[in-house]
C-alpha cells in the first residue's frame, strides 16, 4: 500500500479502537471513583506517574530505533532490520532489568511521596503490581516497532482493542462485585501479559524473518555509533519531557496531600482522553512521515507539513474549547458538584494542553528527520523551569499553579526552539513559524471566549445542559473555523480528503 493508504487504514483502526476504549476506559473510571473514592483516586494517579519517571529507563531509545527502521523497510532489506531488531532486543533487555531494579529500590521512600491513610502494607502491594504492568509492557517492544515503522499500526490498535476491552469489562464486574482494588490491579497485569503474546504472534506471522534474528543479522554490520550517539541526545530528551509531564501529581502529593492528586486527576483524565485522540492521527501518519522524509525531499516534506499541522490546529481548536465550556457541568454530572474544582484550574490546564499539541506536528517531524541530537540542550533546561515553578506557583496558586508551571516552562523553551530546528531544516524561518503558532493561538482564544460566553447564557443545569453546550459549542467553532480558513488551500484539501473517505 502506499503511504496515503496506510495512513488511512491506520486512522480508522485508530478511531474504531479509541471509541471502543474510551467509552469502556470512562466506564471503568466512573465505576473506580463512586465504588473506591478519591484516595484511592489520587494513589491510582500517584503511582502511574512514579512509573512514568521509571520508564526514563527506556531512555527514548524507542524513536530512535523506529527512526533507523524507516529506510530498511522502505528498501525491503530483511537483514539490516533482523540485525536492528537483534540490537533492539539486547537494548530493552537491560532497560527492563534497571526498571526493575531501580523500582524496587524506591520502595523505603514511598512513606515520604505517599501522604494517604490507608493501609501502608497494601500501599506496597499496589506498588510492586504497577511495577510488574510497567516491566511487562517492555517485553515485545523491539518487535512492535518493525511493526509501527512499517507503517501497519492498525495491527498494534486491534491487539490493544481485543485485550483491553475484555479487560476493562472484567475490571467493571470485578469492581462493582468486591469492591476491591488489589483484584483490580491484578487483572491489569494479566491482561498486559495476554496482549504481549498477541503482538509477538503477530510479528512473527507478518515478518517470519524475525523468527531467528541471530542468524539474519550476522550478515550485517550496523552503524553502532551513530545509533548510540543519536539515543544519548534522545536520554536527554526523554528525561526531560518525563519530568515536565510526570511529576505534576508528585509536586501536589507533597505540597498539598494526596487527595488533592485525586481532585487535580479526574479533569487531567478528561485531558489524556484527548490526548488519546491526537495520538490516533500522530501515531497513524509518524511512520508514514517518517518514510516521506526518508526521501530527503524538504519542498514536499514541507507541503505535508502545511497539511498535518492544519488538521492539528482545528481539532485543537475544537478540543480546547469545548473542555472549558463544559468540563465543570461535566464533573457535576459524572462524579458530582463535591469534585467540581475552581475555573483557574480549567484554564491553567488547557493553556497547558493547548501548548503541547500545537507541538505535535514540529516534534513529530524532528523525530521521524532524526534531529535528535539538535534539540537537547534545550530540555534540561524545561525540566529545571518546570520543577522550580512548579513550587513557586504550587504554593502561590495551588493545584492551578503547578498546571500551568508546565505549560509556561514549555513555552519559554521547547514550543519556539523546535520550530526552528525542524523549520531551518525544511528551509524556512523561525519568523514564519512564531506568526503561524501566534495567528493560531489568537483565533484560539478569541473562539475559547467567544463560546463561553454564548453558553454561559444557557440557564439550564444537568446531562441536558452537557449535551446542548456541547453541541452549540461544536457549531461555534465550526462557523468560526469556516469562516476564517475557508479559502485557504489546507482547508479545501481537509475538507476534499474527507469527502472522498466518506463518499
């Protein structure tokens, strides 16, 4: 298939799959939340993002080595990427080790990150079972990322929607019937490990090369260094964004309790969902890119940039401004008026979140141009502003301040600094990069008021005012999309790309 067809078909494996995952996903967390509470909400949360600081162990090797598949797969040569994946396996064996270790050796000091009053012993139980789902998820990543590279993520998404679907259904039943959150836990872990065995199956059906590695990737000497030395610039990369995304709930354990991490976590839920549904269209178009700018072709690299960024912006538009207008009405529906938290929260969040996917296009052209080692200097430097304004606005504004600490230390940083790596790679100015992002943020904002406003004027209250906000908001930002952008060529290929996907 050509690279249209791929993304194609990988974008509506993706959708199919977060519509299902998502709807199960919610069901599953509503159900946590009314049978469990908020402190076991606010541990839940804890943990994952302790694990997600372990993970610095994967030391971003993982878009690195996807990088190096992209031309051994464009070429068909069998043995280079035999020899890559035989690489691979050795790399995420000793990442697996050091999580591990490192994971258990953080044990002593949970007493002085975990402010909680239940049960210390079975805090520790919950711990080591997220450290076992952590680990477990490495185990086949060498072979899920021939599959990714070669542009067939659709295979990764159906494994991931048969297993966690089955999973968060017995996670529901288990729930509602126990009532008990070890059970829980340890239903996760089985299901990571029965999805490992899915995408190893399937590797070695759609590559049957990769069934003995060691004997194809004899016959190949690979560029070791160049490997090693674009993978350090990535450690630092990785380090660094782990630290500016994952320490949030961390900060507010500590300077406000761990209760406070469960409040703070049910609107940043909502916010991964929609992370969710960006990575749908990055992960469906990342290999594809990749094999685009594999080519070395910076005119046409950059015309499908126009294009990519464009369909971005609009459902950031889209995303941004239906949150602010209907996150809290949301909360008082879904988990009740006790949950709902102030406004400061809502808009520190979505500055925050708005920054990040403006991104998803420049980073996602620095990785698949292997421009690792150009962008590395400016991370630690994002991680450091984060952490220090973190506590400073975390006293100062709460849980609202150590939000928009992370949105702020990548606007000052990474938001302008990539740009114009990738841009002066491509040919053009950061000049024309800042216009476009501030154009962009101005419509943002001015359609974010514009439709709090006009909703605001709705008197009404409960599921029914969800459902009317939600879809007056739709059409505002439709009408205002339309009528700014209607004549511009990035709008006219969006809207004939659909037409013939749906016609």
């Amino acid at each position: 298939m050509n690279r249209t067809e791929n993304v194609a078909k990988n974008l509506t494996f993706g959708v199919i799959s977060k519509v299902f995952l998502l709807g199960a996903t919610f069901l599953v967390r509503t159900l946590f939340i009314r049978i469990l509470g908020a402190e076991y909400t606010g541990v839940s949360s804890l943990y994952s993002n302790i694990l997600s600081l372990l993970n610095l162990a994967e030391l971003g090797f993982g878009s690195v080595l996807t990088y190096e598949l992209y031309k051994p797969l464009k070429d068909n040569d069998e043995e280079t990427v035999a020899a890559l994946v035989l690489l691979f396996k050795k790399i995420y064996t000793a990442i697996i080790a050091v999580i591990l270790s490192v994971g258990l050796l953080l044990i002593p000091f949970l007493k002085y990150i975990v402010k909680s009053d239940l049960n210390q012993q079975d805090l520790l139980i919950y711990y080591v079972l997220y450290l076992a789902d952590s680990v477990a998820s490495y185990f086949v990543a060498y072979r899920t990322m021939v599959i990714e590279a070669d542009q067939k993520r659709y295979v990764i998404n159906l494994a991931e929607i048969i297993t966690k679907f089955v999973m968060y259904i017995c996670q529901s039943v288990y729930l509602v019937v126990t009532k008990d959150f070890l059970g829980y836990l340890v239903i996760q872990v089985v299901f990571t490990g029965i999805k490992n065995v899915l995408l190893h199956a399937a590797s070695l059906k759609m590559y049957p090369y990769l069934g003995d590695i060691s004997k194809e990737a004899s016959k190949v000497q690979l560029e070791t260094s160049r490997i090693y030395k674009n993978a350090k610039a990535m450690c630092v990369t990785k380090l660094s964004t782990v630290i500016l995304n994952q320490t949030d709930s961390i900060i507010i354990s500590m300077l406000l309790g761990t209760i406070y991490v469960g409040y703070y976590s049910n609107y940043y839920m909502l916010i991964v969902y929609l992370n969710s549904i960006y990575n749908i269209i990055v992960t469906s178009i990342e290999a594809s890119v990749g094999n685009l700018n594999a080519e070395l072709d910076t005119q046409k690299s950059y015309g499908v940039y126009k294009k990519i960024d464009f369909l971005i912006f609009c459902m950031n538009v889209f995303c941004v401004t239906e949150y602010v207008c209907i996150v809290q009405d949301f909360i008082a529906v879904w988990i009740g008026d006790g949950y709902i938290q102030k406004m400061s929260l809502v808009a520190a969040l979505m500055i925050t979140f708005y920054l990040q996917q403006a991104m998803n296009t420049v980073v996602t052209y620095r990785q698949t141009m292997g421009l690792f080692e150009a962008t590395k200097k400016v991370y630690p430097i994002m991680a450091f502003l984060n952490i220090v304004l973190s506590v400073v606005l975390g006293v100062r504004m709460g849980v609202a301040g150590v939000a928009l600490a992370t949105g702020l230390s990548r606007f000052f940083t990474s938001f302008w600094y990539e740009g114009k790596v990738v841009f002066e790679k491509m040919g053009h100015s950061l000049s024309e990069y800042l216009t476009k992002q501030l154009l962009n943020g101005v419509f943002t904002v001015v359609t974010v008021l514009m439709a709090y406003w006009l909703v605001s004027l709705i008197s009404l209250g409960g599921l029914i005012a969800v459902i009317i906000k939600a879809l007056l908001t739709g059409l505002i930002v439709i009408a205002m999309l339309f009528t700014v952008y209607h004549s511009s060529d990035e709008w006219k290929w969006t809207v004939e790309y659909i037409k013939g996907k749906l016609w």
